[in-house]
C-alpha cells in the first residue's frame, strides 16, 4: 500500500461490508481516489421523460442504507453525523420540494450494494 493510501486509511476507515468492484464484498476495503485502492467511489445519474413524466435517478456504489435507519433518513433532523456535524435536514427538504412540485421520491439499497434515489416528476409543464 502507497504511503498516501496508509494516510488516507488511518484518517478515514471504511465501513466494512463495501464491495470491491468485483461483485464481492471486502471487510478490509480502504475508501479513497487513490488508484491503489480497491474502492472507488461511484455516483450515475440517469434521466428519463416518458410523456409528460420525468424521472431522475440518484445511484452510488456506496455501503447502503441499513434498515433499522431507512424508514428515517426523510424525517427532519435525522443524521448519522456525529455530535454537531451536519444538521439532518437535506434529504428532509428535497422530499418536501419534490412532493410541493407533485412529485415522488423512492429509495432503493441494500447494505453493501449502493443506494438508488428515483425522483419523480409529472405534470404538463415537464
């Protein structure tokens, strides 16, 4: 491992279970862009338009959302940062955007496969 990568992984571990890119999990997977690492993180965004419907999908190779916290990432103020950092009110207010434009959002992970949010939006003005 580079000297930069043994820096990288002492300041930020990974959580364990993140897949290797391979289509298998790795519980000693150190996150980073350093191209020796075995994670890389990926984010795809896809749009459609179907008639007057568009969707927008969010999806990231990342650890997943565990369940006992899925049903509550929407709720206002609800983090997993610790102590003071971050406010927990992101997703929060781009669900309230999202529905006040007539819209939906769905969320679709799995621990250790990466997360997908799909917005959806439809009206005559699409």
């Amino acid at each position: 491992m580079s000297e930069k990568a043994k820096v990288k992984s002492e300041k930020s571990p990974s959580p364990k279970g993140i897949p290797t890119g391979e289509g298998e999990e790795n519980d000693n997977v150190v996150q980073g862009d350093d191209s020796s690492l075995s994670y890389h993180p990926k984010l795809t965004v896809r749009t459609r338009r179907k008639d007057q419907a568009v969707s927008i999908e969010i999806n990231d190779n990342g650890p997943g959302i565990p369940d006992e916290i899925k049903d509550k990432i929407l709720q206002p103020f609800f983090t997993t940062k610790k102590g003071t950092a971050g406010t927990g009110l992101g997703l929060s207010i781009t669900n309230d955007i999202i529905k006040a434009h007539g819209g939906s959002m769905d969320i679709k992970t799995k621990e250790g496969l990466g997360s997908t949010f799909i917005i959806s939006l439809s009206g005559t003005k699409v």
